[in-house]
C-alpha cells in the first residue's frame, strides 16, 4: 500500500468539497431536510435509500431508534465527510460500508445496523444506498461514522472534535486565529494542551508531543509518523483507558489508507507508541480510524488550504459558533494562474488559454518532440507534459491536480459544476488516466447540451 503524505491526503479531501459538494447540491439537500423530507435530502445529495429500507425498519420494530435517527440525518454533511484518498474514495472491493447506528438485535448476539454503503462501478464516484443489515455484534474493524458526521442534533461535536466545548483549537469563536502557545501549558483548558501537542507533532517533535498527554514512544520514526493526523487528545485518552481497564497487549490503530500503521503496546509504566508489527501475537484490540484521525477541515484550515467560509455551513457553525451563519460556497478554479512544469532543467510556466494549454514553446518544436516519441526516442519537459494532457498518461502536479478536479466533477455526478468549469476555460479535450475525455463519461443528452452550450 502506497504511503500517503500529509498534503496528498488533505488535497483529496478539499477537491472532494469543491466538486462532489457543491452550493447547489447542499442547498437542495438542507431544504428538503427543512422541510421534514429526509428521502429527499438523500436524493439530493446524491445517496440512494434502499427501497425496503423503511418496511425493513417497521417490520424489525425499530421506528423508535434506528428509524428515529433519519428525520436528524443531514446526508449533504455525510457525503461531505466521507473517507478519502488522492484518488476520490477508496475502492478496495465492489462495496464497502459505514455504521451510521445500531441496535442490538433481540438475540443480544447480533445488532441491527444502519450503514451506508458504497458501491462501486468502474472509476465513478460509488453508488451510494442507505440500508438495514443484520452483523455480529463485535467487528473488530468495522468502520463507523460518528453523530458529529451526520446528525444535526450534535451541534458542537465537530467543534469538540479539534478542541473543546468552549472553542476549536487555534481559533476564537468566532473564526479569527487564537495565539499559538510557544511552551507546554501548565494546566487549564484541554484546548491549550491540543494546540501545544500537534503543534510539536506537526514539526517531527513525536516525544514531545505525547509527553503533553503522559505517553512515550520507541523508536519514532519521524518522517512517517508526523504525516498521520491523529487526533492526540483522543487517542490519548483511549489508550490510557485500554491500559488501565485490560490486560490486553496492544491496541492497534487500524487504517484503510497508505499511512504508516501504529499501535501501542502494553509496558508496566503505561501504554507505549510503537510501529506495527504484524508478526506481534497475543491479545488486542483496534480503535478504527474514524476515531483517531483529525477532522480533515480543521487540518485544511490550520494548513490555509481553504477558508472558514469555503466549510460546510453545518461545520463552520459548529466550529465557530459566534461567527456570522455563512451561506453554502460556491468555488471556481483560478485558471489565469500559470502552473510549473520542469523542462530543460529549469521551470516552465504553462497556462489555459481559451480551453487549450499554452506552452513557452512554438508548436513546430512541441510537434518535433512528439514526432520523435513517435519513433521510440524519449520525451521530457513541456512535450511530455502535452502528450500525457491528451494521452491519459502521467501529468505534473499542477497539471494533475487540474485533471482531477474535471473528472472528479464529472464522477461525482456534479453536472451543473462541470458546465461551470467548462465555461471558466477547462479543456474539453484532457483525457483521463484511463485515455477517455469527458463526454465519454456523460449521457447523450448531456453531451448534447454541452454541444449546444459550444463547450464540448
């Protein structure tokens, strides 16, 4: 499995905002939410629900808890919260499926789950269906999504989730930056201590860090284990919890995506973060990643990769309570900004210019190079970065990331956000890494719109 940097990961999760959650679509959903139709927020945001679903729900007799839940369920912040990896979700088999709520069956052996799932079909963003199922009741890897993700009775439990009742960490409540403490505190607020410790975890400092919660580590490798968001408020107190309250050996920090995996490891002065071993026996147990991994907007916020006004209106509420209520974002790419491109041993600035790319080169010189690829000679700089636009192949980080957000419109079914970007000069003719374009992706009716529109 691939290692995943820090930045890698926080961009997949900000391209997914932009594009897979637009204004319109969280508009439409909070108002059919509003208007008490939780069928029709789902449809809205785009998650299926099982046609049996509710006769499913009064035939198990479970109107009075797991039914109860789905007036509260606001499915546009749910899909706002999924998982994420640098290439949209992560489909490691045909479905997969989070535990939104369960119940325990009348067995007391089994419980009653309300899961979405994600099913896949070829390199779409996942169909995703919202159903009952019957599991075991202990699932060592199951993976959950908290209240804070989803329902909308849990106003501050995001903002609890990267700081404490009273603010998020590293801001005021109302959205403007906290100072940053420049030693350990000494006591009080749980939220000094958190800015402190990630701060030191931030910059590679792992002991320092976990002394701020009483933990230690053996051998910390620094360059893998600062690119893991971990929530060290809440796995501190966890593992604290697993070592007073079990004899169990160690408790493993599970992962679906490329970072490094931890766990800690049982020692008479407490628990102890270490690498995992997977040739390590004996008993243990797992805290899922949906509990030990950072809010992914606090990250994109702490980083100034997106501003409070670009959030979820449902997250920036609940992070910033005394801020003015802000309307849902509507974001657009900047495309007169040029992007670098490494070419004869320098840095060459491309840009999008009336829906084609401009190279600093004349065309005569690029279609040269491209003749002599042709023929089997290789090709590097600016020629190679043209072919793999309208080849499919391997593009520059800037031209890349411009690839993903066109295609991660076009999967994530955001039709209106597609014509927006074809309008702002997107190139209509970029193929995707499986050498498709665009209108290959879309009905005939939209092409035909689009063609109408002359931006296909």
């Amino acid at each position: 499995m691939p290692f995943f940097p820090r930045a890698e990961h926080l961009a997949a999760h900000l391209r997914a905002r932009r594009v897979g959650m637009p204004a319109w679509r969280i508009g439409a959903a909070t108002a059919r939410r509003l208007d008490g139709d939780w069928q029709g927020a789902c449809a809205a945001a785009g998650i299926a629900v099982e046609p049996s679903l509710w006769r499913r729900i009064e035939r198990l007799g479970l109107v009075d808890t797991i039914g109860a839940q789905l007036p509260h369920l606001a499915p546009d912040l749910l899909r706002w919260h999924l998982p994420r990896v640098p290439d949209g979700l992560d489909p490691r088999q045909d479905e997969e499926e989070l535990v939104l709520a369960d119940r325990r069956a009348p067995s007391g052996i089994e419980r009653h789950r309300l899961c979405l799932v994600f099913r896949w079909q070829g390199r779409e963003e996942p169909r995703l269906v919202l159903r009952t199922r019957l599991a075991a009741q202990d699932w060592r890897y199951e993976h959950r999504v908290d209240r804070a993700f989803w329902d909308v009775r849990e106003p501050g439990a995001l903002r609890e989730r990267c700081g404490d009742s009273t603010r998020t960490a590293f801001y005021e409540r109302d959205g403007s930056p906290a100072p940053v403490p420049d030693a350990p505190p000494a006591g009080g607020a749980a939220v000094r201590t958190l800015e402190w410790a990630t701060t030191r975890w931030d910059a590679g400092d792992i002991d320092g860090a976990l002394a701020a919660y009483g933990l230690s580590a053996e051998e910390p490798q620094e360059y893998l284990w600062r690119g893991i968001p971990l929530a060290l408020d809440r796995v501190a107190a966890r593992a604290h919890e697993w070592w007073r309250s079990t004899r169990q050996s160690h408790l493993t920090l599970s992962r679906r995506f490329g970072w490094a995996q931890l766990e800690f490891v049982r020692r008479p002065h407490g628990p102890v973060l270490v690498s995992y071993n997977e040739d390590r026996f004996g008993e243990g147990t797992a805290m899922y990643q949906e509990q030990w991994q950072r809010l992914p907007d606090w990250d994109l916020l702490r980083h100034g990769m997106i501003r409070p006004e670009e959030l979820h209106p449902l997250v920036h509420r609940s992070l910033f309570p005394d801020a003015a209520q802000v309307p849902p974002f509507t974001w657009s790419p900047d495309l007169t900004a040029p992007v670098l491109v490494p070419c004869g041993g320098g840095q060459h600035e491309v840009r999008m210019v009336d829906g084609r790319l401009r190279f600093p080169h004349d065309d005569a010189e690029l279609v040269r190079e491209e003749a002599l690829s042709a023929m089997g000679a290789p090709v590097r700089g600016c020629a190679a970065a043209r072919l793999a636009w309208y080849g499919g192949g391997k593009l520059p980080p800037g031209l890349d990331e411009w690839r993903r957000q066109l295609f991660g419109t076009v999967f994530a079914d955001n039709v209106p956000g597609l014509r927006a970007l074809l309008e702002a000069g997107f190139d209509p003719g970029l193929r995707g890494t499986d050498r498709l374009t665009v209108h290959h992706h879309l009905t005939g009716e939209q092409v035909g719109q689009l063609r109408d529109a002359g931006l296909l």
